[in-house]
C-alpha cells in the first residue's frame, strides 16, 4: 500500500496506493504533492525533490484518468506520436 523511496539527496518520495486490493487494481484517481495529477506519466522534476503521489484504486477502469495522450512528451511515450 505505500512504498518509499530515499533519492540520492537525501529527500524521500512516497508513493501511496489507498484501497489496493486484488480487486481494486485500477486507478480511478492520483494527487502529487497533495494537487490533482491527471497524467499517467512524470518527470525527473517532478520528484527529484521528494514528495507524494498517492493513487485512489478502485476494481474497474476509469477511462477519464490518464486518458489526454495530448500533453504526454514524446520521450514517455513508447511509440513514435503521429
């Protein structure tokens, strides 16, 4: 349910998985750093200074979270963007 990973300054990012059972294997919503997260992706920058991300798990598909691939750069994506 939550993981903690100590970076090479020292700092600590959290990832907190709430309600993660067998069932609940789906992400129905995210936070980082306590604001909204709506990408299924972040950068270096996004945690190289620690932090949290926490997951709202649920057993069935939320296609809305994750879902604009608009604003995804290309080097996240694993195949070329048309």
């Amino acid at each position: 349910n939550e993981i903690k990973i100590k970076l090479s300054n020292g700092k600590t990012f959290r990832i907190i998985g709430k309600y993660c059972s067998e069932e609940n294997k789906y992400i129905q919503s995210a936070k980082l750093n306590g604001k909204a997260w709506e990408k299924p992706w972040f950068s270096h920058d996004d945690i190289k200074n620690g932090g949290k991300l926490e997951f709202i798990m649920g057993d069935k598909r939320n296609t809305e979270w994750g879902s604009d691939m608009n604003n995804v750069p290309p080097s996240a994506l694993p195949y070329p963007k048309n």
